[in-house]
C-alpha cells in the first residue's frame, strides 16, 4: 500500500451508512479538513446527527443506490449489511476512491489510525492485520511528540523559509536545514535568538 496525505477541502465525499463505524470515519474525515460530507442511511447515531444539525455534514435519509455516489471523489461504505457494501464496490466508477469497511482486500485504500499534533500528522497502519494495535501504537507514541514538538515545528516552517528565501547555496542550505533541526534546537528555550545567531554566522 502506498500512503498519500489527501487535500479534502470541498471534495465530494459520501459515507454509506451511519452507525458506530460511519461515525468513526466521519469524525476522522472532519479532522482531515473534509468539508462536503454526504451521508445516506436510514438511521444514523446521536454523534452524527448532531453533526447534521450544525450543518457540518448532509444527511440524505434513505437507503443506498448507485446513483447516491455521481460525481463523489472519495466513497465510504459503512453499513451493517455485507450485501449493500458490496454493491457499492460494484457501483463506483474506476476513478473513484472507495472504503469498504468489511472488506479491506477489495477497497481501495485503508483508513489508518493517525496522530496529529499542529502540522505533524503520523499515521499508523498494519495492512488491516489489527487495527487495535495501530490504535495502541497511536497512543504509544503521542508522548514523544508533545505539545513543545508542535512549537518546535512551527519554529522549523519559520526557520525553512527564512533559509530558502535568504541561503541561495545549495550546500549551505542544506548545512543549515540540518542544523535547525538538531536537538541543540530542539531542547533550546531561545530558538529565535540561537537561529539569528545562526543566520549571521553562516
Ligand atoms: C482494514 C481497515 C479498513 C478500514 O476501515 O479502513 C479496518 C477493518 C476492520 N476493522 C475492524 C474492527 C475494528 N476496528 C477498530 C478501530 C479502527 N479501525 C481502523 C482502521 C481499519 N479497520 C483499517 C485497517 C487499519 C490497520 O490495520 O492499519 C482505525 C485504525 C481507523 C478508523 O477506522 O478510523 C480505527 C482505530 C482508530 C483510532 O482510534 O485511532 C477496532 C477497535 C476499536 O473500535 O476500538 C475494531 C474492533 C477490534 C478488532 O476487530 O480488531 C474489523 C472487524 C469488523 C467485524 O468485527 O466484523 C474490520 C474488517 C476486517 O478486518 O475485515
Ligand atoms: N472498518 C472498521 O473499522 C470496522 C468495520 N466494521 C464493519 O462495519 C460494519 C458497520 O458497523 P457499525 O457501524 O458498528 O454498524 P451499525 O449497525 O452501528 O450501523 C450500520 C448502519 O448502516 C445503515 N444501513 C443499513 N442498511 C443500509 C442501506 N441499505 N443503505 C444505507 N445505510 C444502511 C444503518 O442505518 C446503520 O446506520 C459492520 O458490519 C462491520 O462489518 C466493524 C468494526 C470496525
């Protein structure tokens, strides 16, 4: 499998179903920056309906069709029925992204549990092998990017457009790319005056 990180701003997506497990992609589309959701089930749970009250995401109540997935980029299938996801597998288009959350061999592409924290975003997956220790390894991991990380990135896009705009040597840039990146940076309480200092001696 091969990850890619999705723009999903004002792409069409549908979500077929609504109980626990549409729930769960929802939430995780919306954090993605989704933001053109349509769900079409007869029923959908509390959270979701909620979700549709604010205007967040439609809900067109009814049962699936074929019809109900013209022109979406990115398709879930979520329902409780086997025979229905299948249908949608059938239904959708070449071009056309589907999950099928019963049958990961034929979707085309899997959801993996992700950690975001500011600008960093670590995805996890096992290929479907257990999805729970993806879950685990999430939460393993959130202690080694803390709240100073996402600082400590937002000093890097800073840091990395300044040296792009003012390094025009390639060697140089990278030297210093490098050297912002470091642990002495890293664990620095005066990232701001340590990279200035940087700059003035390069
Ligand atoms: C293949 C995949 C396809 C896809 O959905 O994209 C898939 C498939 C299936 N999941 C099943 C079960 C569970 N899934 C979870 C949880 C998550 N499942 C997610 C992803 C994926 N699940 C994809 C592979 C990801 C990978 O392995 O790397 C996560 C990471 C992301 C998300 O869904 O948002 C999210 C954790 C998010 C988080 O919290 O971080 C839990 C645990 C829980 O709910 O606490 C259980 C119950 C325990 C268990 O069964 O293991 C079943 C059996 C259904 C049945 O019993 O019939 C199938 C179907 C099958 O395996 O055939
Ligand atoms: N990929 C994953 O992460 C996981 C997948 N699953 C699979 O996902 C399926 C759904 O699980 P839950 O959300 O817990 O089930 P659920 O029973 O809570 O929800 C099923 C939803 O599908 C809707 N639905 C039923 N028939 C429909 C139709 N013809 N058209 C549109 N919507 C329809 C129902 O109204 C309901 O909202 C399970 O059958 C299971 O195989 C289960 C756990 C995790």
């Amino acid at each position: 499998m091969y990850p890619v990180m999705l723009h999903l701003c004002s792409k069409p997506i549908v979500v077929i179903g609504g109980g626990a497990v549409a729930e769960r992609k929802v939430v995780g589309l919306l954090d993605g920056g989704a933001t053109a959701i349509t769900l079409v089930s007869p029923e959908i749970t509390d959270t979701l309906r909620e979700l549709v009250r604010e205007g967040i995401v439609v809900w067109q109540q009814k049962q699936y069709e074929k019809n109900d997935l013209e022109g979406a980029f990115l398709i879930i299938a979520a329902t409780d029925c086997a025979s229905v996801n299948t249908e949608v597998l059938q239904g959708k288009a070449p071009n056309q992204l589907v999950n099928i959350a019963d049958n990961p061999g034929q979707s085309d592409f899997q959801v993996p549990a992700v950690y975001r924290n500011g600008d960093l975003s670590i995805a996890i997956s096992t290929g479907g092998a257990s999805p729970m220790l993806a879950k685990k390894i999430k939460r393993d991991i959130a202690h080694l990017f803390d709240e100073e990380y996402n600082e400590f990135i937002k000093f890097l896009s800073m840091a990395r457009q300044r040296i792009l705009a003012e390094i025009s040597d390639p060697g140089k840039k990278r030297v210093l790319l490098r050297e912002v990146m470091s642990d002495r940076f890293l664990s620095s309480g005066s990232r701001a005056e340590l990279f200035e200092e940087l700059l003035r001696r390069r």
